[in-house]
C-alpha cells in the first residue's frame, strides 16, 4: 500500500459527542486471557497429558499384577475402577495441581513480563482491576479444566478398563457402585476448593516474581514441602490451616460415619488461602509501576529469595509446630476405627468368599498401643509405624484367638494395617464359583475421618 | 471559551531512587498538532510517555488529558489516549490479527477500527495472518502503530515509531501521522531522527536530564538554532578555506572526503561576506549544502554536557498554545 492511500485511508475521529468512554466487561478480559491461554503449548500439552495419563494408568493396572498398596485404594486400583480414580485424585492432589497451578497460573503474570506486554495491555481500555481478575479467573479455569478432565477421563478410564466393581471403604464398608460413583464425584467436585487455592498461590508467585520460572516452580516447591509436612505435622491446628488438608478431606466421604464437619473446614479453609494469595497479588500488582524492562532484574532477584526464604521459614515453623495442640491419632480414636474397619472387612471377606452375606455378626474389640501392647488398655497417640493393635472376639464361646496387628499410622489420620496370614488368611482367597479375589483382611487401610 | 488541550502537564516528576528523570515538567498540546520530543538516551523521554499513558505513576506534577485530571489508575481518562512505549511487543504466539482482535476486545467500545482496517493502514494486511514471532523488527513497529490506531483515539503517543523501519514503511509512517494531525488528532511523537522532527511536527520540546530546556515551533526553531555551518566545495579549495579563516567563518572538522575541504559557519551577511570574497578571487563555488540542520544544532547545543545548566528559553508555552 502505498502512502498516499494510507492517507486517504485513516478515518476521522467522530464528533465529539459521539465519544463515550467505555471499559470491556470483565466476562470479555476473562475470555481474552483463556484465549491466549489456550492458543499457547502448555496448556495443550497439559490437557493432553490429562487425558493420557488416567488411561495409560487404568490400562497398567489392568495388565499389571503391581499394585500402588502403598496409596490409599492403591490395593484396589486394579480391582474397583472407582479405586483406579480414587489412586488418581490422590496422586493429582499430591503432584498434578501444583505442576498445573504453576504451569497455567505461575506463568499467567509472568508471561506478560518475558514478553514485555505488560504496556500493551496497560494502554487498553481495561483497568489493571480487570486485567488481574481476568488473568486471575482464567488461570483457574484452565486449573479447573485440567482437574475436571483428569478426574472424568480417570472415572471414565477405570470404569471402562477395571469394571465398576464395588469399593472397599474407608471403614472397611462395601460401598455400592452407584453409591461409589456419586462419592467420586463428590470427592472430586470438593477437590476443585483446594486447586482454586492452589491457582491462586501460582497468580501469586507469578506476580510477585514476574519470573516464569519462579511462577511455574513454586507451587511445586510448596508442594514438596506440604508434602513434608503432610508426613510430620499431626496436631489439629497445624493441620487445620495446612493448605494441603483440604485435598485429604475427601477421605471422610468414604469413611462410616461421615464427618461432615471436616469438609466444612477444608472448603473455609480452601477459601480462605485463595482470598489471602488474591489479595496478595492484587495488592502487589496494583502498585506496580511499569517502568520498563531495565527496571526489572533487581526486583526480580530481591523476590525470587524473599519468595525462598518465606517459604523455608513457614514450612519449618508448620514443621516446628506441627505435633503441637491437640491430636486425633490418639490409641482410643484408632482403637475405634480399627475396630470398625477389621469388622466391616471380615463380613466383606466372608460375602466374597461365601457368594452371600454373613448371618451373624461377630463381635470385636480393639486395643491399640504404640510399642509393646498391653492387653487391658489403650496408650499412646501420633504418627508413626510403631503402632500394635489387638483385635479380640469378644464371644464367650467359640470365640477366635486375638489378632495382633502392625499399623503404619499417618499424620492424616489414615492406616495401614498388616494382619498376619495365619490369623486372616493368604492374600488372595477363591470364591464359590472359583476365582481369586483379594483378601480384604490381609492388608487393609483406614481413617479416622478427621484429616 | 478555547478548546481543551489534549495533553498538559503541570511539573509533573518522576524519580527512581536518586535519579529524577523527569524534573517538574510542563508540556502542552493543542488537539491536531505534532508535538515532538527530543532528548538524549536516558533525557526522560520515555518516561514522560509512560505517565502519560498511565503505566508509571508521577511522584509530584498533574497530567490532563482533554481537560480531565488523568491519574494513574484512570482508564477512563485515558480512552481518547493511544499509543506505545519503546519497541511495541505482542503475543509471539499469536498471528498479527489475533493479537489486534484480543487488543481491540480490551477496548470495550463499538467504534474500534477492524483488525483488518488497522493492518492495512500500516501495509501488514498480507501478512496478518503470520505468526508475530516470525515479524521483524520492522514489521512490530507497524503492528504497534496498527495497535494504537485500532481506536479511534485524540491524543497518539508514539515512541520512536519508524525505527527500524526502511525508509518507504517510514514514509507511510510519517504520512499516516500527518493524515492524522490533520484530522484533528493530536500526536506526541518521539525520535532520534532530527530531519523526521524537523518535517512533520508543528512543535518541538528538547528535553535534557528530566527537564524541558526548549520548546517552540519551527519559525522560532530557526530563530533559535545557533548560526548554521555549511559545507562549500570550490574551485580552489586550499585558498577558499585561507579566506574562510580570514574571514573567521571557518570551522574545523575532520576531513570526510577527498573532495571536501571547508565547513564554513555564520550569519547571513558573514556567509555573503565569505562568498564575495570568493568572486572576487576568481573561485568558483561548485556545491554548497547545510552540515548540520538547524534543529540538530539546537538539539547539540542545548544537550550538549557543557551546556547542562543552560536555562529553558520559554517557560510558559502552555498559556501560550491554549490561547
């Protein structure tokens, strides 16, 4: 073109009275950050990987004799499909939010300051109120998506190559599968709080560092340490307010009673930490001055180690205080969940081994110590592998041994226990029309219902 | 009652830690009028720019924008304001289009120039649906215009817009400014480039370490440019640079070319004295040509280290254009 038609070609501006100043909806700065959000690689490699993993995991667990028992339903994941799913909930809420969080919302901010777009965003007619909101409430839709995806693809996947088998609970009760789907989902649905929250944490370090690296690395580091913490930290206030606990809530829904009470804290709780990073980062992006790219390193660097050194002094006062205040893992709580747990089981054990339910009901009772157990009293409380309990019939007549068995008990208020063979039998048992099932007494896990 | 100004600012400051880069600056334009602005590296140019497009905060000083107090956070203020800072940058990512559609959604208003329209404004209407990644130099700075003329804006802020552009796409440039001017909009317009300044503004404020030190248009630019020196290829040039000496007209300079020899400086009646006494002689002048333009004189004078302190020459233009 030449410039003489450039010329003719630039249009006047209106009458003056014609001019309104006007802004974007925010509905309209939210879809214009989701699509450029969507147009780039990660995202796209994210929301494939969404979809592959569950499946490839499903099909392993199918052509594999290898089972994740280390896991809670990891033992199931290759039996119940709801287990497959419930094996993925768990591994996305220890690992994959945080790579997602970081990879979507850590670089959300961070972008516009590798790009140097920031001043062309800012010369818009959308308020920095908008942009961040935008910004901020696209990134967690892309976390939203990711986890809705992994959480239908692995509901999906397990359903369709494990089968839709009914689920051993977390006290032991056999949970139909109807029922169990409805639990999933529901387990999943609560899953979303904690992830907002995580979103939120990645806007924050993306804003705060303006490194794309710092962003997309530092929900990861916070989750490493959470998941240090998650080991160390039994006390109900440090647990409380660990952003990790609202990812183990969903471990009530599976436990008989359910503990109600504890979903209601990790959604505070959830809410909580997303409106403390939010704000953060508004506060942080709203007194930015965009003073140009020279303007950038020594910022960048003072954050990156303010963000390091926050981040190793908070998880080392969580992990100070950890076992501080009061806990749930005391010997008569585990005594009581145990007890359940071994029960529901045994029944379980004998509908499967028999093809029809138990006409009776044994009665047991619990005793739980850590170190050497003493039969006549519950002692001890935390975390840790020391744990003992003897389970006794309590039938005057005809009644069986006592079984003594080892627990490994978490700082999340769940359990392993080992049972010995000879007490309950070999690993695998046969069913009336001959096939092996898995011995639901061998090894089995639990929870207290208050993570 | 007189028009609003499209741009005023009242000592507006801005500091970064010790250093003031911009010193309690006034600066005025009238609404369809080129305004340029020049200064050395670092003058506090840029910076100027992006207070007034809203990314920096003053630290002391108004800004008003068409009569309208323009504070930082003030999108409002700023919807008849567009234009870019430093080298204009976009989504990589995206195709030159997509990037002016996203953009043009941010504006929220019905009146916005089609992605389409702005392309081929800057003659980047076949190459819009390339990826802004594979765009050269070049190429952004054109987006970058198409950008700020997405909307139909009153006040154009543009920094430095034909660097890096050949000098045809710079032509179109400097064209589509004048198109623009000449539709009543006011442009602010940065540039190293002293015959660019000199060709399509109406004034002209020299900025020095944050502050103005001059401000006029272009009569009282010649007015004010030192005595100009002009390059003379004669007949004889060993004797035309002894008279030139003579005549005290004479200024040393490195020789430039084999065929160069004099750059003679002064005012009128000394430029006819020198070219008398040439005649008289019986030296033929073959080629005569200013060696540095008025404006740059000006420039290399009020910036130059020595002449820091040097006071601004007029200091109240602002009532001066409002009136």
């Amino acid at each position: 073109m030449s410039a003489v038609t450039a010329t003719q070609t630039v249009a006047a501006p209106e009458p003056r009275a014609a001019r309104t100043a006007s802004r974007p909806g925010l509905g309209v700065a939210i879809r214009v950050e989701f699509s450029k959000l969507i147009a780039q690689l990660p995202l796209r490699v994210l929301l494939v990987f969404c979809v592959i993993v569950p499946v490839v995991f499903a099909i392993g667990m199918r052509v594999s004799g290898i089972r994740p028992s280390d896991t809670l339903f990891g033992r199931w994941a290759g039996t119940s499909g709801f287990a497959t799913s419930l094996f993925i909930l768990d591994w996305t809420a220890a690992w994959g939010v945080a790579v997602g969080a970081g990879l979507i919302a850590g670089d959300i901010f961070a972008s516009e300051d590798r790009l140097g777009t920031w001043k062309t965003l800012l010369t818009r007619s959308a308020s920095r109120t908008q942009l961040f909101l935008g910004k901020a409430i696209a990134a967690t839709i892309g976390v939203w998506l990711c986890w809705a995806l992994i959480g239908v693809v692995s509901i999906g996947a397990g359903l369709a190559v494990i089968g839709g088998e009914p689920l051993i609970g977390l006290s032991g009760q056999l949970i139909e599968p109807g029922h169990a789907l409805g639990l999933l989902a529901a387990s999943w649905a609560i899953g979303l709080l904690p992830a907002t929250a995580f979103a939120a944490l990645g806007v924050l370090f993306s804003v705060a560092s303006r490194s794309t690296v710092v962003g997309v690395v530092g929900p990861l580091l916070v989750a490493i340490v959470l998941q240090g913490l998650e080991n160390i930290a039994s006390g109900t206030i440090v647990r409380s307010i660990m952003l990790f606990t609202p990812f183990d809530v969903y471990h009530v829904l599976f436990t008989a009673p359910v503990h109600a009470g504890a979903v209601a804290q990790a959604v505070v709780t959830s809410l909580v930490y997303t409106a403390i990073f939010a704000a953060a980062s508004w506060w942080l992006l709203r007194r930015r001055e965009f003073a140009g790219a020279d303007a950038v390193p020594a910022n960048r660097r003072r954050t990156f180690v303010q963000i390091g050194v926050t981040v190793v002094v908070i998880g080392g006062v969580l992990a100070g205080v950890g076992k501080v205040g009061p806990t749930p893992l005391t010997a008569d709580n585990l005594a009581t969940s145990v007890n359940t747990t071994f029960s529901n089981l045994v029944q379980v054990n004998y509908l499967w081994h028999n093809g029809r339910p138990a006409d009776t009901t044994t009665p047991w009772s619990t005793i739980c110590s850590v170190g050497t157990i003493t039969p006549t009293a519950n002692k001890g409380s935390g975390a840790g592998e020391g744990w003992s309990c003897l389970i006794t019939d309590t039938r005057t007549t005809d009644g069986i041994s006592p079984i003594q068995v080892d627990l490994e008990v978490r700082a999340n208020g769940c359990y392993t226990v080992q049972a010995p063979p000879a007490a309950v039998g070999a690993l695998h048992g046969t069913d009336p029309k001959g096939r092996s099932y898995l011995n639901p007494l061998y090894a089995f896990d639990g929870c207290l219902g208050t993570p | 009652m007189p028009e609003d100004l499209a741009l005023e600012t009242r000592a507006l400051t801005k500091r970064f830690g010790e250093l003031i880069a911009v010193n309690a600056l006034d600066l005025a334009i009238a609404p369809g009028s080129v305004h340029g602005l020049l200064g050395r590296n670092g003058a506090g140019k840029t910076t100027l720019m992006r207070m007034i497009l809203g990314l920096l905060s003053p630290d002391a000083g108004a800004i008003e924008l068409f009569g309208r107090s323009a504070t930082p956070g003030d999108v409002d203020a700023r919807a008849r304001v567009a234009g870019f800072v430093e080298e204009p940058r976009f989504y990589p990512y995206l195709s030159g289009r997509r990037n002016l559609e996203l953009l043009a959604r941010l504006d929220g208003r019905a009146d916005t120039r089609s992605p389409e329209e702005a392309l081929e404004l800057v003659d980047l209407d076949s190459r819009g649906r390339e990826k802004v990644g594979n765009f050269s130099t070049g190429m952004r700075q054109r987006l970058g215009l198409a950008a700020a003329l997405l909307r139909p804006a009153e006040l154009v802020v543009l920094d430095e817009p034909t660097i890096g552009l050949d000098p045809a796409n710079a032509r179109t440039v400097r064209t589509l400014i004048g198109a623009l001017s000449s539709r009543g909009v006011a442009v602010l317009l940065s540039s190293h480039n002293m015959s660019e300044i000199a060709e399509i503004c109406d004034r002209v404020t020299i900025i020095h370490e944050g502050s103005r030190v001059w401000e006029g248009d272009q009569a009282e630019l010649l007015a004010a440019a030192p005595a100009p020196s002009y390059r003379v290829w004669t007949s004889d040039d060993d004797q035309a640079s002894a008279i030139a000496r003579r005549l005290e007209v004479a200024v040393e300079t490195p020789r430039r070319a084999a065929t160069h020899t004099i750059t003679v400086q002064g005012d009128e009646g000394e430029r006819d004295g020198f070219v008398l006494a040439l005649a008289q002689e019986g030296i033929a002048i073959r080629r005569l040509e200013p060696d540095v333009p008025p404006l740059e004189a000006l420039f290399t004078s009020l910036t130059s280290p020595r002449d820091a302190d040097q006071p601004a020459q007029n200091t109240d233009t602002t009532e001066e254009i409002a009136a």
